[in-house]
C-alpha cells in the first residue's frame, strides 16, 4: 500500500525543477512541489563607505 507524505525542505540556491530531478532520481515518486516562502539574502556589497570631511 502506497503511503502518501508531505515534507517542507529548506533550500538555498536551487530551483524547483532541480529539486524535482534530485528526488526522482534518488526513487522519490514526486506528486506536487509548491512555493511556500521565498526570502531574499541581503547582497554583500565591496564598496566603501565615502568619507565625510
């Protein structure tokens, strides 16, 4: 008897198609993957700061 499951991942740098594929690769019947929460990482910036004088 098939078990149906539902599982939240947490990924960093990945789009869904790639999950998809890595999971049915490893035997993981996907049924459905859906967006929940998208946060974007502050960008590190090199600049300097301009001095005040």
């Amino acid at each position: 008897m098939a078990v149906n499951g539902n599982f939240m991942l947490k990924i960093v740098d990945a789009k869904l198609p790639d999950i998809q594929k890595a999971l049915q690769k490893a035997g993981v019947s996907v049924r459905s993957i859906i967006e929940v929460f998208k946060e974007e990482g502050k960008a590190e910036t090199t600049e300097k700061p301009q001095e005040v004088k």
